[in-house]
C-alpha cells in the first residue's frame, strides 16, 4: 500500500489555521531577510581581496545552504496559502522540496566540519596543523555538496503531483510505501542529527575546555584563533537551539508510525508543533548572517575592508544598503 506523506494532513484544518499564522507575512519577510542578508554575507566574502580562512570557507558554504533553503521556501508557502494547490507543476514539484531538505543535510555537516577545525586549530594545534589547508576545506565541502544531494535523490525521484478529487487540489506528495517512509525518516535522523550532533557536541565540549585552560598571554595567531572561534560557537549554539526540537519531534514522528506511541492527542500536538518548530529551523538561515555582523569580528573587518576598497566604485552604496538592513534586523531581535 502506498502512503501520501505530504497532502492533507488529518486534522487539516487546525494546520492549516496555524500554518496560515506563520506563512504568509512572517514566511515572506523572512525570506526576504534571509535571501538578502546571505547574498551579503557571500558578497563579503567573495569580494574581499585576500583569500578566505578555512572557516570563512565553510562558513561562506553555510550561507550559500541557507540562500538556497530561503530561494525555494516562497514555493511551499504559496501551496501552503492555497490550501495544498501545486500552482507550479511536476519538476518544481521535485525540486523545491530536493532543495531544502538538502539544506538540512548540508548546513549541519558544514557546522561539522567548522567545529572539527575549530578542535584541530584549539586542541591539536601542533599535530593536525597540516589537515587545515584552503585545498582540504574546498574539498571536503564538494563532498558535503555531493552526499546531501545523494542522500536526498528519492526525495526527487518518488515526488510526484496528483489531483485529488476530494479536496479539488493538485497534490505534491511523496508517493511512498510505508516501508520506505520508515526507512527514509531513520535515515535522516541517524545521518542528519544523531552523528553530526554527537561529533559537534564532543568537539564544542573540547574547544570550551581548550579555551577555558589557555594561559593569558597569546600571540596574535592565537588571538584569530579565538575569535574565529567566538563567532563558530556562537553560529552552532544558534543551530542547535533551532534545529534540536525539529529533529527530537521527527524521531517521535517515527515512534508513532512504528506504534510504539499512540494516542489521538499526541498526534494532534506533534501537527502543532512540526509548524511551529519547522519555522523556529527555517528562521537560523536569517539569524546566521545577523550572527556574523554582531559577533563575527573577522567578518566586521572584511566589511569595512571592503567599504574603503569600494568607496570611490558603485558598489559602495549597495553594500552601505546591506549592511544598513542587517543592523537594523539585529538591532529589532
């Protein structure tokens, strides 16, 4: 038998008023702000004459992640604002939802690999030096690039549109069977929370204990250090208190399918709470720029770099636009 995993869901209704709440004004002005802010900060870190550091390489990826999961959001929330009416036909179908489930497979391994240099550079600094080149960091975010959208082919291959004749609706649904619903869902939550947010755990855990035992007089390659490494912490505690309830909620998700948890109530909290919790995920791809311009002290440099080189050229004015949006966003939260 095949399940709709994606059409209406059963207390419609009641989702439909809540998601209503969420999408059309706040929905829309986030993407607004999130698209801008991150071509920003890409800009910055393109532009900027000398070469990105390996976490500016990682982070820049990140913000690239993040433009691409706000580019696709406005398509979902005009279904959503047409009551589950696919207005853009089968390949958007397909690829919207590619797009930014991808964002969640990448983005946190991204925060991964900025979090294992963070330890190489912090704990081992002497031993692992070597495994901390531009070249490597290019490389391994390729990779990531590659796995997310591996990971994410069924999703693009079992999409499919369909009209339902009950609702008068045009359906964009996943058109898979139960066991394949159970086996993508645990998938997802072992590659996409349980092993990624182990190794950030243990490494965040190991750079504060290396931070906290370093001896007050530093040399100034040690001062970078620790500054990248202000804005990096600040940047996974900002996903982590976004995306943890998300994906603690999918892993109850799955406990119902598989039955080990029952009950009408419990079902009709988690379509409460899957909105309320996707738009708390969906917000850290506007909250991570906004954390470069206040904590990012690196960042704040390359910006006024980047203001004095382009001072007498045309892009001063739309880079005194940007960053003029960012504070004032930052300066409202």
């Amino acid at each position: 038998a095949l399940t709709l995993t994606n059409p209406l869901p059963p207390s419609f209704h009641l989702v439909y008023s809540l998601r209503m709440l969420n999408s059309p004004i706040h929905a829309d002005q986030n993407n607004t702000n999130g698209i801008v802010f991150n071509v920003f900060v890409l800009m910055v870190f393109c532009l900027h004459k000398r070469a990105c550091t390996v976490p500016e390489i990682y982070l820049s990826n990140l913000a690239a992640a993040d433009l691409l999961l706000v580019s696709c959001l406005p398509f979902w929330a005009v279904y959503v604002g047409n009551k589950f009416d696919w207005p853009f036909g089968s390949f958007l179908c397909k690829l919207v939802p590619l797009s930014i489930t991808m964002n969640a497979y990448c983005s946190i391994y991204f925060l991964v690999l900025v979090s294992l240099d963070r330890y190489m550079a912090l704990v081992h600094p002497l031993t692992l030096e070597r495994l901390r080149r531009p070249k490597y960091a290019k490389l391994s975010c390729v990779v990531v690039w590659a796995v997310g959208l591996l990971l994410n082919v069924p999703l693009f291959i079992f999409r499919e549109i369909k009209y339902s004749s009950e609702t008068s609706t045009t359906l964009c649904y996943l058109k898979y069977s139960v066991t394949h619903v159970l086996l993508f869902d645990t998938m997802m939550i072992i590659f996409s929370f349980i092993i990624p947010i182990s190794i950030i755990s243990y490494c965040t855990l190991k750079i504060i204990q290396a931070l906290n035992n370093r001896v007050k007089q530093v040399i100034n390659t040690e001062n970078t250090e620790q500054k990248a490494t202000t804005l990096v912490l600040a940047v996974l505690f900002a996903f982590l208190i976004c995306w943890i309830p998300f994906h603690i909620l999918k892993i109850i998700e799955l406990l119902v399918r598989l039955k080990v948890l029952e009950g009408c109530s419990l079902k009709t909290a988690l379509q409460y709470c899957q909105q309320i919790f996707m738009y708390v995920a969906f917000f850290n791809s506007v909250l991570n720029p906004i954390l470069y311009v206040i904590v990012g002290k690196q960042f704040q440099e390359k910006v006024k770099k980047l203001f004095k080189k382009s001072k007498d050229e045309d892009m001063a004015p739309v880079l005194c636009t940007f960053s003029s949006g960012l504070l004032l966003v930052s300066l409202s939260l």
